[in-house]
C-alpha cells in the first residue's frame, strides 16, 4: 500500500510521531490530525506531512481529514470525562471510505471476548486508577472500553491493536502476538513504543489481523 494516503489520528503523541516518520520512510502519503496547540510538535516533518488541526473527536475534523484515505490509523485516548475516545472512534467508523483499513491502539485492558487473563497486579492498577482518574476529570478508561464495543460492533475492516506497558529505546523488531493477554508469551509486559508503531504500520496490509484484537509486546523478553 506504499505510495497510498493515510491518515493518522492523533499525529502529534509520541506513539502518533513515529508512525508518521515510518509512514513517510515507507513511501505513504501521511495526514495528520492533532490539536491545534499540539501542531508546532510535527514541525521537524516540514511540507512532507498534511496536518488537520483539530480535536480527534470532531467529526468535521476526521471527516476532512480520512477523506481518500486507504487506512486510517487512530490513537485512542481516553483523555477527560466527556467520551474522548469513543467520538473519536464513532467518527473515523463513521467517515473513512468504505475500504479503508482501520487500525487502532488502546491497552491490554480492553477484551474482544472475555478470555484474556490479567494479572493481580494490572487487575490492582485499574481498580485504583480508574475510578481516581476519573475524579479528577483526568482521563475515563471506561470512555476506551465503549470505544472499543463501537469498533468490535462494526462490520468495518478494523484491528485494535492491545498494548503491554510502553517504553523508549532502539527498534527491537516487530512485536509477537497472541489472541489474548495472559498468553505466557507475553509475560514480560513490555514494548517499545519504536515498535509499537511498527506493528501498527504492518497491520495495514495484514489480512490476518482485520476484525481482530491482537495483544503485543516485544519479541525480546529481557
């Protein structure tokens, strides 16, 4: 799909950042959609970015911006109270071209049918951090969740694609994956966020992963 147009909701995070410089490395004609304060931060790609300005949930925003595109790649962040990532969601659904590929990212916290297994300690996190978060207006995970039943409801051609804990460092390749968490694979817990958007790339051309939820984490264990 190289030399197509895509679209990368949420351009301007570090996750967004480097699916950009890959996208671009691999000969995709990338737009951006960011906030508008946020859009000094894609600076350094020049002219060879399209940047949208605008809150990811706007549906005029996304609808401009998905326009022609062969994919669509959405960041879901489930900032504030007031459903930031599920509009997001609802209106990438909504107004991507029939065809495209929808690939999106959220936590190993999300399921697509029950079976994962969660450790005490993730399970402990949650608990705690969920309802604190929300108290303090800083960000809803439930806001994910009901993002993510939107997308596992659509006849679209998507993946969520489900995270362990992020970090920086050097490409370690693309990441393995499991249908579900718990797998003994994915013990370790971690992945580089380098190659977090590299999986995300790959996934367009994927057919092996469309309307599924895949969980990653990194290919070295230590």
């Amino acid at each position: 799909m190289a030399g197509q147009r895509i679209c990368i909701v949420g351009a301007s995070g570090k996750l967004g950042q480097y699916m950009v410089a890959q996208a671009l490395d691999e000969g995709y004609e990338v737009v951006g959609v960011c906030r508008p304060e946020s859009v000094a931060k894609l600076a350094h790609f020049d002219d060879r970015l399209r940047i949208v300005p605008g809150r990811t949930n706007d549906r005029a925003v996304i609808a401009e911006a998905v326009s022609g595109c062969a994919a669509v790649l959405t960041v879901l962040a489930p900032w504030g109270v007031e459903g930031y990532a599920t509009g997001t969601a609802q209106a990438v659904l909504d107004f991507a071209p029939p065809d495209a590929r929808l690939i999106f990212s959220c936590g190993w916290h999300i399921s697509l049918d029950g079976k994962d297994r969660y450790s005490c300690q993730l399970k402990l996190f949650l608990a705690l951090f969920g309802p604190l978060a929300r108290l303090l207006r800083i960000a809803d995970l439930n806001d994910q969740v009901e993002a993510c039943r939107r997308i596992f409801a659509s006849e679209r051609r998507w993946t969520v694609v489900r995270c362990s804990d992020m970090e920086e460092g050097e490409a370690e390749g693309l990441p393995i994956w499991r249908e579900h968490v718990g797998d003994p694979a994915l013990a370790h817990n971690r992945t580089r966020r380098i190659d977090f958007a590299h999986f995300m790339l790959a996934a367009i051309a994927d057919v092996a992963l469309e309307r599924r939820a895949p969980a990653i984490a990194s290919r070295v264990s230590g």
